[in-house]
DNA sequence: CAAAGCAAA
DNA sequence: CGCGTTTGCTTTG
C-alpha cells in the first residue's frame, strides 16, 4: 500500500488516472484497488505527470470558482433567486413530452461478443480486442471483472488481468454485422438514427401503435430478433426522451432492457439519486467542477439550484435544470446532414527528434489526408496542425486559405511551415485536419441545379441535406439540429463501446420555440441549455451578476450561421449584413462565410490591440 | 481567425 | 516497457 501522497488530493488523480470510462461497471467490486494498481503502474512515466500537470491546473481552477462562488453568494438574495428558478422550473416542467415512446439500443460488447462469434473458444475467457502494446477497444465481461476496459493500455489491462487474451480487430466483420443489426432495428422505425457502429436512437410510437405492441414487447421482440439473426445480445433502454433511453439501457446491461415509467414523477425520482457522471454531455472534469460545489447527483442540482443561477456561466442552469428534471429531446432523426465539419489525420509514434523522421510522419499523414478527402470529396479553407510533444502536452497551429485545399502538396507544406515555425520540438503524434469544407460531390445536388438534372442519384456517395424546420411550432422538445456523420468506411480505429456510458448526442434546448422567453426570466446569458462545456478560465468576478434583471438580452448576439437560413433557391437575405441576393444555397453560404469571416478578423484585430501575453511553456 | 480544452464513439 | 483516433463544439484571446 503506497503511503498517502505528501503532497494534496491524490484521489483526484488517482481517479483521474483510471480513465474516462470508468463510470458504471457494477462488476469490479473494489473500484479503488483497480484504481491503485493503475496508478501504480503508471506512476514514473511521462504520462503520468502530464495527468499530474492535467490535475493540478483543474484543482487550481476549481479553488477559482469557489473564490467566486463565496463572492456572489455573500451578497445575494437567495430566495429570490431560487424563486426566479422555480419559474424556470415550471416553464420547463409546462412543456414536458410523453407522447413519445424513444428507445435505445446498445450491444453488448459488441467487437469482443463478435470476435466470440468467429472464436467459441474465447466464451467465458477474459480477453481483450486491441494489443498488448496498444490501447483495448473492447473488453470481454469476463475481462471486466478484473478491471479491464476499453480505452485502457494493455499492459495495464495485462497487469490488472494476467490471464488476459488479445484478440485482434476485424472491422470488416463489425461493420458487416453493424449492418444486419441496423436493418433490423430500421424495421422498427425506418427513421432510427444510428449512433456509432454498435448503438442507435429509435422512436418507436408509431409501430407500436400500428401492431398493437406495448413498449416492452415491442422492445424484447426486435432483440430478441437480433439474438436470433446474430448471436449477438443488445441492451435497451424505453424511455419519453433520449437522455433517459441511454440512461436505462444501461441499467440492464448486459442482454437487459430497462422501462421507465413515462410518469413526471417516476422521472424525477429516477434522477434524484443519479450521478451527473451518467449524463450524457458530462464528462470527468465536469463532474469534477459540479462536486466542488456540492452537486454530486441530478437531485443535487435542484439543492443548489441558486448557485448555479449564480454562477450560470460555468455551469449552464438550463441545461442542468433539464436534465434535473428528466426533460431532453424526442426527436430522432435519420441523419439528416451531410454537414460535415472538418475532416483529417493523425498518428502517434515513439518519440522523435529527428528533423527528417517527424516530416516523413507528416507526409505520411499528409498523403493519408488527401485520400481520405479525395475518397469522400472534400476541399478546405483551413488546415490546423496538431502536435503532441514527448511530454504529452498538445498544441495545434492553424493556416487558413483563400482557396480550397485538398492536395498532399499543400498539406505538406503548410503542414511543415507551421511545424518548422516550432521546432525544435520532441513529438509523439503529429496530426493534419481540414475545416471549413466545401463539398465537392454536392455543388450540383443543390440549389436549382437540381431541378434540371434529372440524373440519376446513383452516385455511390452521399446524400444531401434535407433540411427541414417546419415542427419548430411543434412543441415539446426538438433539437435545433442532430449532428449525425457517416460513412463509417474508412472507420478510425477504435471505438470505445461498452459499458462505458458513453454519450449519445446530446440533446438541444433550443431556447427558441421552447420555454426561455416566454415568463420572465431573469439571467439568460446566450447559454445553450445544452450540454454543459462549463469549462471557461478562472476569471475577475465581474460584478454584474445580478440574475434578477427580467430581461433576457436576446439581441445582442451573434447571428449563429446555422440557426438561421435553409434551402434558398431564389432570393434570400443575409442574415449577417442583410444583404438581398439572388442567388443558390452555395452562393448564399460562400456568401455568409465571408460576412462571418469579416467580422471575426476585425473583431480578432481588435481584441489583439491590447496584447495579453499568456503564451506558456513549450519546449 | 487561431488556439485550448471537453466529450463522445 | 511504450496510454489511440476522429469529430464536434464552446470558450478565450
């Protein structure tokens, strides 16, 4: 037994240090000892101390927060504040949906239960899928029992477990059954939307409806049709909203399904003692940030409800008040966007110095990149470089165009030109990403265009959009936007299934048609109700947090680009300068683009008139 | 716009 | 022994 450490709260990074995923398990009984063991065995290394570092800066911003928090709560009129909650409250709790019947599918260790398919030896053995040098994708229950999981390295898993088996990965067999199980689960609602390879949203109202089927059975049929098609077991959870459907189907697993009761109160309770750390959207730092000032389960938030108005910038009320209450989105979607964001590469490797050996990892990620853009036809704007040094730390270092990138050249070089502007430098992983795409299978899908070309939409790649707004009226919940990605065919590499929580997208509040403005209420910063993201440095109090001000300052914002306009075919406006045009969709985007990108430039040169030097160490 | 950090699969 | 990869999003400068 490692004597208490001299220093301060080691159990933070004790914790720390057993990883993301450690959340639910209700396997390995002594959680602490595994975690002892972790520590233990990565105690020296350089990772170890860049936890370490990780730690420290979080406990720092924690003492930060409290200071503040002391601040504002000396001279505060709590009741009132709390009053102006329960306002919230009950708007929120007005418009709760229970019509819909939302249901989430999980596998159960899917890799490994695959790989149990093509290998019967390996039932009841503890294995693991990933290698001895790598990191685990998947873990065996058997191996669970040891402490071992996903995301975990492997000589460590190997440590915890003696006896542990690595199996190697078969993505082709995953994504082979990804697919029979998808096909299966559309057969319940054709509207699903899948979330990973492993795992999906359903919303099945409608069927059960159409065949007379309670929730249940409707439920215990489709896995009892996967068990039977696959030989694979899935878990469910039945529940009004997808936060509480991911919630329970995790109370089952494995091979379980969980019901909730679609009653206001049977939810609250369900919450009331559940850890924050089973939200989706909350994430170890965030637990971290809300334990500090008390908040240890979702009943918790409503105890320190006036706080959290208080201090709405770090935490999000809205999004906390929700998810107090067991209210998020219903809408499930298919995958409505081709949207996507950025698109790029990177690869870790043993630490190099050497000039010429880190640009041969560049121009292999370089190369790795544009075949990846050139296979799913995208161009960008902006090409950011990540680095990581020997030390764990990660920088990234950005370029933007006045054209569209997509050719290994010119990742390469830019690539290089960033770099060399940091040398020298000791890296593990070097990395390239795109963003600001345009897509270039999309131009004449679009806009007008369209309605000319009658060819045929054989093209063996993406949909497009599909946009569609007109349920913002309907009430109840509604995400502004489900993100979705796709084309998983030249999937990464790893996964991080099981039994870790693991997230779902997250829901949307959508302060728009929802509650926020109706009833005054007081302190609405432009804060999402979504997930969390409190992060934010230590900052000066700014004495103006005076949350009774029943204004909400709507105006005052910038105009998010998505929010706002769709399918133009014709004339449309900016929504940033106003601008009339005539024009397509690309048209008006390329437009908005540089209406955005104009007033970020002048806003960044203006804030850079008084510089803050802040830069760190680096080395 | 650029950079850092969180979260999730 | 040697702790991953891809994407999205928010905040801060």
């Amino acid at each position: 037994m490692p004597a208490p450490e001299a220093s301060q709260d080691t159990a933070s990074l004790v914790k720390r240090l057993a990883g993301p995923s450690v959340t639910k398990a209700g396997l390995a009984k002594d959680q602490t000892e595994i975690n002892q063991i972790i520590a233990e065995a990565s105690k020296g290394s350089k990772f170890y101390d860049n936890e370490k570092r990780k730690d420290k800066d979080l406990t720092e911003r924690i003492a930060g927060i409290l200071k503040q928090r002391g601040d504002l709560l000396r001279n505060a009129d709590i009741p009132k504040i709390e009053r102006t909650v329960d306002h919230m409250i009950a708007d929120l709790e007005a418009h709760r949906d229970l019509t819909q019947i939302i249901v989430h599918v999980d596998m159960d260790a899917f890799y490994a239960n695959v790989e149990m398919l093509d290998n019967p030896s390996l039932a009841g053995k503890p294995f693991g899928v990933g290698h001895l040098h790598g990191v685990l994708t998947t873990a065996s229950y058997e191996a669970r029992k040891y402490g071992a999981r996903s995301g975990m390295p492997g000589f460590i898993a190997k440590k915890l477990c003696p006896d542990l088996i690595f199996v190697d990965m078969h993505f082709k067999r995953y994504s082979e059954m990804s697919d029979v199980i998808m096909a299966i689960f559309k057969q319940y609602d054709p509207n699903m939307y899948p979330a990973g390879c492993d795992e999906g949203y359903l919303n099945i109202t409608k069927y059960c409806e159409e065949h007379s089927l309670s929730a249940e059975n409707c439920v215990q049929e489709m896995r009892e049709r996967v068990r039977r098609e696959t030989n694979l077991t899935v878990s469910a959870g039945i529940a009004p909203n997808k936060m509480l459907a991911k919630i329970c189907s995790d109370k089952n697993k494995p091979n379980g399904q969980f019901h909730l009761p679609f009653d206001r109160n049977a939810i609250v309770s369900f919450m009331h003692d559940l850890s924050i750390r089973k939200i989706p959207g909350i994430g170890r730092v965030n637990e971290r940030l809300l334990e500090s000032i008390g908040i240890k389960t979702c009943g918790d938030i409503y105890t320190y409800r006036a706080t959290l108005c208080l201090m709405d910038k770090y935490f999000g009320l809205q999004f906390l008040l929700r998810t107090h209450l067991g209210i998020a989105s219903n809408s499930v979607q298919p995958v409505q966007r081709e949207e996507r964001k950025s698109i790029g590469a990177e690869r870790t490797f043993s630490p190099l110095g050497d000039k010429e050996q880190i640009l041969k990892k560049l121009e292999e990620v370089a190369l790795e990149l544009e075949s990846d853009m050139q296979k799913s036809g995208w161009a960008g704007r902006t090409l950011t470089l990540k680095y990581k040094l020997d030390t764990y730390q990660v920088f990234t270092r950005a370029k933007s165009f006045d054209r569209w990138i997509s050719k290994k050249d010119d990742l390469f070089s830019t690539g290089k030109e960033l770099l060399m502007h940091e040398w020298p430098v000791k890296l593990r992983l070097i990395g390239l990403r795109m963003t600001k795409l345009k897509d270039l299978r999309a131009t004449e899908d679009k806009g007008i265009k369209r309605f000319f070309s009658a060819a045929g939409p054989s093209s063996p790649g993406k949909r497009q959009k599909i946009e569609r707004r007109e349920d913002l009226e309907s009430e109840g919940e509604l995400d502004a936007a489900d993100e979705a990605r796709e084309d998983y065919e030249s999937m990464p590499g790893y996964e991080e299934h099981e039994f870790e929580e693991a997230g779902l997208e997250i829901e949307i509040p959508d302060d728009l048609a929802t509650g926020a403005s109706s009833s005054g209420q007081a302190l609405r910063p432009a804060s999402h109700a979504k997930p969390p993201s409190f992060l934010s440095h230590t900052k000066p109090a700014s004495s103006s947090s005076k949350p009774v001000s029943t204004k909400p300052r709507s105006s005052a914002h910038k105009p998010r680009s998505a929010a706002a306009p769709k399918e133009g075919v014709r004339s449309c406006i900016c929504p940033i300068c106003g601008k009339i045009m005539d024009t397509d969709n690309s048209g008006l985007n390329a437009h908005v683009d540089f209406c955005l990108s104009r007033g970020a430039i002048l806003e960044a040169q203006v804030q850079s008139l008084n510089p803050q030097e802040r830069k760190g160490k680096k080395r």
